[in-house]
C-alpha cells in the first residue's frame, strides 16, 4: 500500500474512533439525563405517596371524632377537595418533569451532530 493510502486510511480510521467515541459519550449522557430524571420521579412519588398517606390518616382520625352526620359528610368533603388538590398539583409537577427530561435528551442529542457554535444557534 502506498504512503498516500495509507495515510488516508489511517486518517479515516481515526475519524471512525472519534464518532464512535463522540456516539458512545452522547449516548452515555442521554443515559445518565434519564437515570437522573427517573431517579427525581421516583424520589418525587414516593414524597407524595408518603403525604398523602399522613393526611389520610390525619383525616382519618378526624373522621372518628365527628360529632354528628353532617359534621362527617363535612369532613369528608374537606379531605376529598385536599386530595383532588394534591393530585392535581402532583400531576403538574410530573408533567413538567417530564418536559424537562424532553428538553435534556434533545439537547444531548443535538450536540452529538452540531458543534457547540451551531448549538448556540439552534437554543
């Protein structure tokens, strides 16, 4: 093989390692985004498992004490509007969790094929 080729092919071959390498970081950093993320929707649901399950206790108790039929219907009222606020609330927060993972995993995929002067561009 001629001094010209083989340059050439080295150059080529050295090309190939550094997209693989350029892959396989933009892949390892879209892992680690939804690693993370999946961690903070765990973390957030276990939170709001664990309110939840303290108000409904609370709740509870309170239910025992009530004085008369209304005073439960009342009660039982109250805890079903707090429980509807809850989730709605936690719902939210999902979501915006979630729009949040979209914006990270584009992002890491974006700058797997633009540079960083293209991604400025692009934001």
């Amino acid at each position: 093989m001629s001094t010209t080729k083989k340059a050439a092919a080295e150059k080529v071959s050295n090309n190939l390692v550094a997209f693989d390498q350029e892959v396989f970081e933009s892949a390892l950093e879209m892992q680690m985004s939804f690693l993370e993320t999946a961690t903070r929707f765990a973390k957030e649901v276990t939170d709001f498992a664990a309110h939840r399950a303290e108000a409904n206790v609370a709740d509870f108790s309170r239910f025992a004490e009530a004085k008369s039929p209304p005073d439960l219907m009342r009660l039982h009222f109250e805890h079903m509007r707090a429980m509807y606020e809850d989730y709605a609330a936690e719902a939210n927060r999902l979501v915006g969790l979630a729009g949040e993972t979209f914006g990270e995993s584009s992002e890491a995929v974006r700058s797997t094929f633009l540079s960083k002067e293209e991604l400025k561009k692009a934001s």
